[in-house]
C-alpha cells in the first residue's frame, strides 16, 4: 500500500507540474504606494497601482495587468477588490480613486459618505466646501492663499 501511495503521489505532483490538476486561485491584492488598493504582478514582488489594471500600458513584466480575460468586460471582468461602485450604479472607480481627494464619481460618493469610508482631510489638505467639481471636501493645502477663491467661505484666502 506504500508503493500505491507514492505512485499516487508522484502521478498527483506530475500532473500538477503539467496543469492537468487546477491549481489554487492566485490572490493579486497587494498594498500599493501610499497603502493604496494594488494588483499583485506574477513576479509576486511588483505592486501595482489598481488604476493602472487594464490601462492600455503593461504595467506588469509578463502583461497580465492587461490581458484580455481581466480588462474584456470593464468593470465586470475585474476582481472585486479593484473597483468602487459609485452611488450612481452606472459609474464605477478603480479603487486606489476613493478617498484620493478627487471628485473621480462626479458625484463626490467616492470621497464622502459611507461607501466611500474616508477619513478626514489629511495634513496636506484644507477642509472646506470648495467651489470647484473636481474636489469634495478638501482642497490641497497648496491652492491655499494663492489669491483664487477655492472655498465657498473664502478660508483658503484668509484662515488656511
């Protein structure tokens, strides 16, 4: 019974070496630059941005960021972990987009309220209902006192 069983353990490790047994799913969530949502390359070292999945631009060595069964049915096709559904269901963002400081749903759901989960302005933005669509509810602290309201109140001119 103990050659069958090496026999069975040796025609097992052949056909998974061969690919006739499926393998594990492999996980690709990573933790990008600046702790953001990634996609894991196959080389198992190269964390790329989600955003940068199904750009047009192989991003990855091998080109698995863009293969077709991955970026053929935009945002079905992607793994869960890599989009942010909008508030509005016919928009969609790659995830490392929520809580970047920008407007990327159009309707600020990627930046505020529960989906999103954001936390504060952080140190290198001011807090204030901006004027402009592209922000939310923060400004980068450099559009501070540059002589351009950005603000509803004015506070980047005067307090910031």
């Amino acid at each position: 019974s103990a050659v069958v069983l090496l026999v069975l353990a040796a025609t097992a490790g052949l056909a998974l070496a061969l690919g006739l047994l499926p393998q594990a799913p492999v996980t690709r969530f990573c933790a990008a630059s600046n702790n953001r949502t990634g996609f894991l390359c196959d080389d198992r070292v190269t964390c790329i941005l989600a955003s940068q999945v199904c750009d047009r631009v192989s991003s990855c060595q091998n080109g698995e960021d863009e293969q077709e069964k991955l970026c053929g049915d935009l945002p079905h096709s992607l793994p869960g972990y890599l989009v942010f559904r909008c508030s509005n269901p016919a928009y969609w963002v790659y995830a490392d987009q929520r809580c970047n400081g920008m407007n990327d749903c159009g309707d600020c759901s990627d930046e505020m309220g529960s989906l999103a989960a954001c936390p504060p302005c952080g140190l290198e933005w001011w807090s204030c209902s901006p004027v402009l669509y592209e922000y939310c509810s923060c400004i980068p602290r450099q559009l501070c006192r540059d002589g351009v309201q950005h603000c509803l109140s004015w506070s980047d001119e005067y307090i910031c």
